[in-house]
C-alpha cells in the first residue's frame, strides 16, 4: 500500500503496482471518496466539502413573559423540547396566554416536530398551530393549522439564510357586530430570512386566505446569549395585535437508564 500528498494547488501523482486499482482520496474538510483507476495517465478529481452542523434546540424548557400593547397586555409562554429521538429530529410543545383579565383572551399552542429531514445545507420541520381568540363582544375566532418549514441554511444569492412556509389552515371566525360565522379552510404561505450579519435578526412573515379573511402574521426574534426576544403583528379582519416579549431557555438532563 503506498501513498502521495497533493499540493497546494491539488496536483498528485503516484505510481500503482497494477491496474486496475483503487485510490482513496482524503482532504481536511471534505467527504472521503474512493476511485477505481484503469488506464488513465491523467486523473481529476472532485471532492465535496463535508460539514458539521449542529442544533442547540434539544432538551430545554423555555419560559416567556409577552404584553400585547392593543388588546392583550399581560400574557406569558411556556417551551418544551424533548431529546431527539431519530437523527437530529426533536419533538418540540409551546403553549401562550395573552389577556386583559376581563373580556379579552388569546391562546395558542404549537406541537412541531423539527429536522425531520437534516442535511449539511437545509432542513425541513413539521408544524401543528393552534389559536383561540376573543375579542370583547366583537368577534370570537378558533385557528387550527399544519405547516411545514423549509430552511434553506446556505448562500442564497445574497441571502445566507431562507425559510419557506406551506401549510393549511381552518378557521372558524364569528363576528358578533352581524352574527356572520365563516368556517373554511385556506392555504397558508410564508417566509424568512435573517438581516445582518451582526444583528442575526430573524424575520418570518406569514399570510393565510380564508374565505372573505384574510389573516397576516409577522414576527421579529433575536437570541442575546441566554436571552431570547421577539415582537409579532397580527392581523385579522378587525383585530389588530402587536405583541413583545423576553424569555430564556434552560437545559436539562435526563437521567442514563441502568441496563
């Protein structure tokens, strides 16, 4: 078994015993990859660059404090996620609370199941929404939607970073001011990017086409170390809210079962 080291521009040679023969090819920072050599003199080869990634999503416990500044001011969030049970896919729970303490409520729930599918340039996750939302005696409205993400974690022309959102949803919206009720269902679309390399902000839009509705969502977060941020929009016939809020997130560990 002999051997040969390139040089700085890639050139090798190396002398074989017989042919045909197998050559491995090994370089810092790429995939490992094997070529079987007959009877050529001249030889190019392309390796493609390996990569780590790593997600630092699994096994928290995430705790919110948010305020609505139109309808709801005080509120809170509750995250949890679990270990990951295949790969790098986790199981992921979050449940909200938003009220003025008299007429006004807002609650939502998320079960999402994230990096189903897990690769050196993109992801994809599985989302189930969940939303239940009165308004004073102006209308009442329940939201249950399924949406799958796709991130797309590499340059992007100039964007470094992309989500794509395509999901369903069905509502069942009453508006007490002409006693309508509109049940339907509609395709959901969205987006979202990261601005700037030093603000990291994450910025992800979503709009939904409901029957005679039409239902718009945009947030704002920003990790600081172990401080999580976010503002959100949302609009839908005449409820408008604007929401802000901070949290962290702690790890755990579970305890190594005895075998």
């Amino acid at each position: 078994m002999n051997g040969t080291v390139a040089d700085l521009e890639g050139k090798f040679s190396i002398t074989v015993n017989e042919l045909p023969t197998i050559l491995e090819f090994f370089w810092i920072g790429a995939i490992p990859k094997e070529v079987t050599v007959d009877n050529q003199e001249n030889l190019i080869v392309e390796l493609k660059y390996d990569c780590i990634r790593h997600t630092f999503d699994h096994q928290l416990i995430g705790f919110y404090i948010n305020s609505g500044v139109i309808n709801n001011p005080y509120g809170g969030e509750f995250h949890l996620t679990f270990p990951a049970f295949w790969r790098m896919t986790t199981l992921k729970g979050k449940v909200g609370f938003q009220s003025d303490f008299e007429l006004n409520k807002n609650i939502t729930g998320q079960i999402a199941f994230d990096h189903i599918i897990f690769t050196c340039d993109y992801d994809l996750d599985l989302k189930a929404d969940y939303q239940r939302t009165i308004l004073e005696d102006k209308l009442d409205f329940e939201i249950k939607s399924i949406e799958t993400h796709f991130n797309l974690d590499k340059n992007f022309s100039k964007i470094k970073y992309a989500r794509f959102i395509l999901g369903v949803g069905k509502i069942e919206f009453k508006s007490n001011q002409d006693l309508e009720i509109i049940s339907n269902e509609a395709p959901i679309f969205g987006f979202g990017t990261r601005l700037g390399e030093w603000w990291r902000l994450l910025v992800v839009g979503k709009v939904a086409f409901y029957k005679n509705l039409f239902k718009y969502d945009l947030e704002l977060s920003r990790e600081f170390r172990r401080i999580n941020t976010f503002a959100r929009f949302q609009k839908i016939e005449d409820y408008i809210e604007v929401s802000f809020g901070i949290g962290t997130n702690i790890g755990y560990r579970l305890k190594k079962r005895e075998m």
